[in-house]
C-alpha cells in the first residue's frame, strides 16, 4: 500500500497545477453560469410580463416565482456543461497519462516498470490519480451549486424558504440535465461506479495498445466502443422496466469491471513493453 501512495505522490506532483486549473475553471464557469441565467431570466420575464429588460426587474413582487422557476435551472445547465467539459478532460487524461510516460524526454516508464516491485501498483497509481481529480471536481461542483444559490438570491433579493437547499434547488431541476443526480442509487451508479468503470476500461484500452502496438491500437478503440454498444443496447432493451435496468446494469458493471481488471493485470504484468 504505501509503494502505491508514493507512486501516487509521485503522479499527483505532476498533475496538480492542471487539476486545480480545471476546478478555478468550473468556479468561473458557475459565475458565468449565474450571469447567463440572470440575463436569461429577465429577457424571459420580459416576454411574459412586457417588462422592460432591466436589473431592476428583480425588484418587482414578480421575481421570485421567476428566479426560482427558471433562473436556477438556466444556471443548473450552464454550469453542467462546464462541468462535463470538465470531466471530460478528466477522462482524456486518463490516456495521457500514460502515453506521457512513454513519450516524455525521460521515458519515465522505463523507471517505472523497472522498480523492484509490483507493476500493478502502477497501473493502481494512476487509477487513483484520475478517480481523485474525477471525484475532487464532482465534489466541487456541489459546493459550487451551493455557493451559486447565495449567490443568486443576495443579487436578486428573492425570499424563498430553502432557497439555498442545493439538493432541491439545482438537483431536481427540470432541464432533464443530471450529472450529479440527487437520488443516491442513480449517483453510485453514474458518479461513483460509472466514474471508475469509465477509468478502468480507458486503461485497459491503453495496455492492450501499448501491448500488441499497430494491432493493439484496433484491439484497444474495439474494446472500448464495445463496452459502450454493449451497455447502450442493455439500456435501450431494458429501459422500461427499472428495477431490472438497474440489476442488469450491476451484473454489466461487476462483469466489465473484473474483465478489465483482468485484462490489465496481465497485460501490465506479462505482454507490455518499454
């Protein structure tokens, strides 16, 4: 456990300025998010009342009804994209970080791999380092709702009882947008398991291309789009009954999750070279 800690350490000191980059990013983005939700609010409540569009529109007997109708779910999906950019780059980093070992001027898996010690700890290293910054930023983002909820109601003066509930406020919003949903099966499986499931199978996509080169680079792409087809048609087929959506997308979890694993293990172990 500790060779994993220090190869960790070791991950984490190179990737820690684009790790808070990315969350300063989603901090501007949800100021953003809050400017583009009020502008969008009062051109809404300009169409509806004929009100001229002004800031002062907020100070009319009308406004709560409209900030906490249409404001916060306009701020919801402004800063969901950003949040899912922000993701996104979480998951392309997935396969940096791996390739920059290869390519860096110091080819620094060659070290790696030549440590007196389990090469798995490696492939267990960098899997934390992407779950940390993958998790650390959905975290964010919940603080960051929250803070967008204060925000917005000292801008616009609105006296709502359990304004500032984030979970009832910017979670159960009706834009059909949920990245982080509030019920607590749907956010183990989509940002919890689905985050480390994603993580596992871009690595084991990795190794195979890393192991068998030109021909690994077809086996890695097929892996990983196959995963994806074959979960999308489970949820296509299954989609109408979700009590067994939901057990059949565990037995998929459990099942890819234990092949990829597998997969890697053996690959990192036996098949990859320097």
């Amino acid at each position: 456990m500790s060779n994993i800690l220090t190869l960790y350490n070791m991950e984490f000191k190179r990737i820690y300025k684009l790790y808070f980059g990315l969350i300063v990013v989603l901090f501007l983005g949800n100021i953003v998010s809050i400017g583009l939700g009020i502008y969008d609010t009062m051109r809404h409540m300009n169409r509806n009342q004929m009100i001229p569009v002004d800031f002062n529109i907020f100070k009319t007997y009308i406004n709560e009804d409209y900030v906490k109708g249409f404001a916060i779910d306009q701020i919801h999906v402004f800063s969901s994209v950003v949040l899912g950019i922000a993701v996104l780059s979480c998951l392309i980093y997935a396969l940096v970080i791996w390739y920059r070992d290869y390519y860096s001027r110091s080819k620094t898996i060659c070290a790696l791999l030549t440590l007196p010690q389990k090469r798995f700890n490696i492939y267990l290293a960098k899997l934390l380092t992407i779950l940390v910054m993958i998790y650390g930023i959905i975290v964010s983002q919940v603080l960051f709702w929250y803070i967008d909820t204060i925000i917005l109601k000292i801008i616009t003066v609105a006296n709502i009882d359990g304004f500032t509930n984030i979970f009832s406020n910017m979670m159960n919003n009706n834009s059909g947008l949920n990245l982080i949903p509030p019920y607590i099966i749907d956010f183990l499986m989509i940002n919890i398991f689905g985050v480390l499931l994603s993580v596992v199978v871009i690595f084991t996509g990795v190794l195979i291309e890393r192991s068998y080169k030109r021909k690994g680079i077809v086996f890695g792409i097929l892996y990983i789009f196959l995963s994806l087809i074959v979960y999308g048609y489970l949820l296509i087929k299954y989609v109408s009954y979700s009590d067994q959506a939901l057990q059949i997308s565990l037995i998929y979890y459990i099942a890819l999750f234990v092949l990829s694993i597998f997969i890697s293990y053996k690959l990192i172990n036996s098949k990859i070279s320097l």
